[in-house]
C-alpha cells in the first residue's frame, strides 16, 4: 500500500471519531436544554399554583369572615351540636334564652333548654335525640320546638337542623327563630273564630225559635184578615184598605220568617234537599206564571228565549224542583223589583262544559235596571244586605238563601252587572246524562 493511500485512511478513520464525539456532545447538550426547560416548566407551574392558592385562600378567608359576621350578627339563634349537646352559639342565643354567657348554653343537650314533655306529650329528651337522629340520616330537618329560657318561660322557635363538616369534624349547625308571636296570633286567631262560630250558632238557635215563635200567631193574623176579606162589603172602603194592609204586611212578614228559617237551617247544617230528574220547563214556566203579574203592574216585558225543545228535545236537569222553584223566583222578583218602569227581564241559556264530561246548563235572567257597583258585588250574598234602595220591600236574605242552596244542590250562582245599565244573574245546573234526553 502507497504511503498517500494510508494517510487517506488515518484522515478518514479520524473525521469518523470527531463526528461520534459531535454526536456525543450534541446529545449531551439537548439532555441539557431538555433539563433546564423541565426546570422552567415546573417554575412556571409552581409560580401559577402559589398564585392560584393565593387567591383560593384569599376567597377563603373572604368566606370565612362572611360566615363568621353572619353568625355573630344573625337575628336568629345559631349554635352547632357535637354528640348530642351544644358546642357553640351566637350572641342571639345568649338574648333568646336571656343568659348571662355562653356557658350556661354549652355542653347542654337541647331537652336541657326545654320543658320535660312537648305539647303532643312526647319527652323531650326522647324527641330531641329523634330529630337530631333524622337530621343525620337525611341531612336536614326542620320542625317547630318549645324551648324554655333560664328564667323558666317557655317560647316556641322554629328550628332547622343542616349538617356541615367544620375543622374536620361532622357537626350540626342549628338555627332557632322565636315564633312565639305568630303562635300567639294563631291562637288568638282560633279563640276568635271558636267564638264566632259559638255566637253563630246562639244566634241561629234564637232566629230559629223566634221565627217558630212568630209563625204561628202569624198565620192566625193572616187567617183572621182572609175572613174579613172574604166579608168585605160589610165594610167601608177605609176599612177594606186597612184589611188590605193587614195581609199585605202580614204576608210580607211571613216570607221574612220563613226566609229566616231556611237562614238557620242552612247555618246549621240542617238544611236537606232532594235531587230528582225534571224537564227545565216544569221548573221555568210556573216561576213566570207567578211572576207575570208583578211585571205586568209596572209595565215590564218578560221574555223567554230559552229554546226548551231544541231539535225536538228538552233539557233534562238534576235538582231539588221546589228549592231551584224557590231559587228562580228570587232571581225574576229582584230582576222586577229592582229593574225600571216600562223595562225588560229576559231569561236565556247555554250548556257549558266543566270538569271533563260533567256539563252544566246556565240559566241567565238579565233585567234592564241602574245595575251593581263591584263593591255592592261584593256583598250582595251576604245575609241582611240591601242594596241601592231601600224603599223597596225586600229582606235581604234571598240571595244568601239562593247561594246556598245552589251549592247543596251541586251548582253555582253568579253576576254580570254593568253600572247604569243592567245586571244579568245567573245559575249553572248539573245536567243529566246524556245531556239533552228526549221528551
């Protein structure tokens, strides 16, 4: 071999050993980078977690505070339970119980701060350790409580019990609001109604006993002036007016007393009625026979638009006939009474669909006089009221007595009244199935 030839080869071999110790230094120097830019990642990230918990634990003092002033400050009693027995209250408690501190409150379990036995004669210590137990098991409970204050009165407090975790430990966070008023106020409420309801019934009694009372030497007047009356040309034209206004009052006294009567037996609960099936007709038409002559006297113009045989059929309505009789003339004797000469009452009806398949027959009776206010609305169900004028015989009991016994007999009475103009009264019926039966 050629002294050149061997020098190509050593400066061949040579530039391969400087290219492995390139590759070596090079990798040594990524390895490096790659170190230095692991540290610069975990720098970043320990930087964003210290930022991080920084703020966390600024926000959690935040909270803390919030809570602690919450607590402090709270109208209502706050305190936290640990094995069954107070660990620590706010101020509020230390005024609901008028103590003197917090130690005559602590380590004391909730029967300890109450009377023996609740009001529905359960002991407390038994109920207490119940309602702590309850609010364990579903995390919450709230129920009403009477508590006892040092002195020894008892009060009613509203009492919810949270479960919490504080410092590591599982406690109950317990809050009392005194109710004492509103349970006071509930009482009073009650007494007050007993008492009503007491008066209510002396009174029923009395109207009841006044009115047998009254009914029977009634009716001997009334007796006594249909036989003058049948006698009547054997007396003057003076004295056969003052026997006029003997039955004339005497009748409208009556109708005050029977009217008084069904008062007192429906506020007793006395009041009964019997439902039968009856063609509307049979209950409409005898109402406007006795009504005709009353509207004819003041000129007023009854009409029936009821169409009683609509496509060869009539209505068929469930009622008790002399009470929707009783009902029906009340309402065309105010439409009447109360409407304007030369004026109008005119009876309609529609079938109205209620509470599913169940349907109704509405008979209106619109008259054309000065109408209602709503105030007058208002009460014009309520017994003893008159309304607009008072010169008008009436007694104010009709439509109370109307009210009710649309009611007892499965129905509903109601108004329509423009002011000035007309009132239009009406009464839903049950209808017998199917809704429209044949004559």
């Amino acid at each position: 071999m050629s002294n050149e030839s061997w020098q190509v080869k050593e400066l061949q071999a040579e530039l391969v050993r400087e290219r492995k110790i390139s590759a070596a230094l090079l990798a040594q120097v990524k390895k490096q980078l790659q170190k230095h830019a692991n540290i610069h990642t975990a720098f970043e990230l320990s930087s964003e977690l210290q930022k991080n918990f920084a703020e966390t634990s600024k926000q959690l003092l935040h909270q803390t505070n919030a809570f602690e002033s919450l607590y402090q400050h709270s109208a209502d009693g706050m305190l936290f339970i640990e094995n069954n027995k107070f660990v620590e209250c706010n101020d509020a408690i230390i005024k609901m119980l008028r103590c003197d501190s917090k130690a005559q409150v602590l380590n004391l379990h909730p029967s300890d701060l109450s009377p023996k036995y609740q009001p529905d004669g359960e002991l407390s210590l038994e109920k207490a350790d119940r309602m702590i137990q309850r609010a364990w098991e579903n995390g919450h409970n709230q129920f009403q409580w009477v508590h006892k204050r040092i002195d020894g009165e008892e009060f009613w407090a509203d009492i919810i019990l949270t479960t919490m975790v504080l410092n590591s430990k599982s406690l109950l966070h317990v809050s009392w609001r005194d109710i004492s008023k509103t349970k006071q106020l509930e009482a009073d409420i009650i007494n007050e109604r007993d008492v009503a309801n007491r008066a209510n019934q002396a009174k029923s009694e009395f109207l009841s006993k006044m009115s047998h009372e009254l009914r029977t030497p009634m009716n001997a007047i009334l007796g006594f002036a249909q036989l003058l009356e049948l006698d009547k040309d054997c007396f003057n034209a003076t004295q056969q007016d003052n026997i006029n206004e003997i039955l004339h009052a005497g009748e409208h006294l009556l109708e005050l007393i029977n009217e008084v009567l069904d008062l007192s037996k429906i506020e007793a609960g006395k009041m009964e009625v019997s439902m039968e099936h009856v063609l509307l007709q049979d209950v409409i038409q005898p109402c406007l026979n006795l009504i005709s002559a009353q509207a004819l006297e003041r000129h007023i113009m009854l009409l029936d638009t009821i169409d009683y045989n609509k496509n060869g059929q009539s209505y068929c309505i469930k009622t008790d006939v002399m009470r929707l009789k009783q009902v029906m003339l009340n309402l065309l004797s105010n439409a009447v009474k109360y409407n304007c000469d030369n004026g109008k009452v005119v009876l309609s009806s529609q079938v109205i669909e209620q509470q599913g398949n169940l349907s109704y027959l509405r008979i209106c009776v619109m008259d054309t006089g000065r109408g209602l206010s709503q105030s007058e609305i208002k009460r014009l169900f309520s017994p003893f009221e008159r309304m607009h004028n008072d010169t008008i015989e009436g007694t104010g009991i009709g439509l109370a007595i109307a009210k009710n016994l649309m009611e007892l007999m499965g129905g509903t009475i109601g108004v329509h009244s423009t002011l000035g103009k007309e009132s239009t009264f009406w009464i839903d019926i049950p209808l017998v199935p199917p809704l429209i039966s044949k004559v």
